[in-house]
C-alpha cells in the first residue's frame, strides 16, 4: 500500500468514526490535530488513535494498553496485528469498558 492509499484508508476512518462520535448521547469530546485523534471522556479517560505511516498502521492507546492495526483488504477493516480483532468492534468494546458509553460503529 502507498503512503497516499495509507493516508486516504486513514482519512476515512477518522471521518466514519468522528460521524459516530457525533451521535453519541453522552458527554464525551473528540479532536484531530497532526494525523491524531483523541477522545475524552466525562471520567477523563482518553482513547487516542494515531496514524503511523512508516509501518502503515492505525495505533490505539488505551487503559487496557497500547493496539497497533493493519488494514485488512478481505475484512475492509482495520485488524489488530497480536490479537487479530477487527478495529471498529474492537473500538464499540473499549468505548464500553473505558468510557461506559453506548457506541454504535460496526
């Protein structure tokens, strides 16, 4: 994958998962600032999502600890590379768990 399919897979994530965030009812705020996205929640925790683009992956930091994310064309979505879990049910799960906070995104 080039850097600019890398950054494009990126943008669309940010974008489907800020559109999500917008329809959330629950007290959480999101910035995107240099390639990074941060979301705080009403506890003060945070899930901050980072794009990589020399090893073209999409890292997560989170309580439960740090996720690295290649995309996976069969699955079109992004799969942790230890564990192997899909992105976007992987993230509907630490919303949960970290922020208690219903989140559709799948």
């Amino acid at each position: 994958m080039s850097e600019s399919e890398f950054n494009e897979l990126i943008d669309q994530t940010f974008s489907a998962l800020e559109m999500a965030l917008d329809d959330v009812d629950a007290d959480i705020d999101y910035e995107t600032s240099g390639g990074v996205l941060t979301v705080v929640f009403e506890n003060a925790s945070r899930l901050v999502f980072s794009r990589q683009p020399p090893t073209r992956q999409l890292w997560l930091a989170a309580r439960a600890g740090g996720f690295h994310f290649a995309y996976d064309d069969e699955a079109g979505d992004w799969r942790d590379t230890r564990q192997g879990q899909l992105f976007r049910p992987f993230v509907v799960e630490q919303m949960q768990v970290q922020g208690n906070v219903g989140f559709a995104w799948i």
